[in-house]
C-alpha cells in the first residue's frame, strides 16, 4: 500500500496564499454592498474562486449581508410593504438570535 503524499510540500511558507486571503476578506464587506472599482472587485471574485476557504467566509457574508438587505431596501416603498419589512427584521433579529 503506497501512501501518496498529496500535499507535497509542507512547512507552512505560503505568505503570498495568506496574504491574498486576508486582502480578499478584509474587502469582503465593501464587495457584498458593491463599494469597491471593478478592479478590485475582480481581485476579490477571482480569489474567492480560487480559494476554498475564503469562499466559504464569503457565502456565509453573504446570506448575512442578503437578509440584511431585505430589510433596508434602497428605494423608497409604500407605507405597507414597510409595515411587512419591519415585521420581517423582528423574525430575521430573532433567527440570528436564536442560532
Ligand atoms: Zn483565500
């Protein structure tokens, strides 16, 4: 039985790996609200899909970022929608709370 080493080379030198990743979720905020130039916004999308970890960081971001969204919408809405949006932040601050 032949153990095939698959991470040939260990010994934790990977500064330019760790440097990205810590780059990529220092930004990670600013990309979910769209803050950042398409520049870097590609950096960040490029990296994510390269990197597991920092994409799982992402998705969780994300889902957060997205249930946070839903209720603070950016336009303006009728009087009765935002009764149902303040209703929905009560469930949504009582999911985070409980999980
Ligand atoms: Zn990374």
């Amino acid at each position: 039985m032949t153990l095939h080493n698959v991470h040939s080379h260990h010994g934790g030198e990977e500064p330019e790996l760790h440097h990205a990743c810590l780059d990529a979720l220092s930004r990670i905020q600013e990309f979910l609200h769209h803050e950042l130039d398409d520049t870097t916004a590609d950096v960040i999308r490029e990296h994510l899909a390269a990197c597991e970890s920092c994409l799982d960081i992402f998705e969780v971001e994300n889902a957060i970022a997205g249930l946070i969204r839903r209720c603070n919408p950016s336009p303006p809405c009728p009087g009765d929608l935002r009764a149902k949006i303040s209703s929905m932040h009560v469930q949504v601050t009582h999911i985070r709370f409980e999980s």
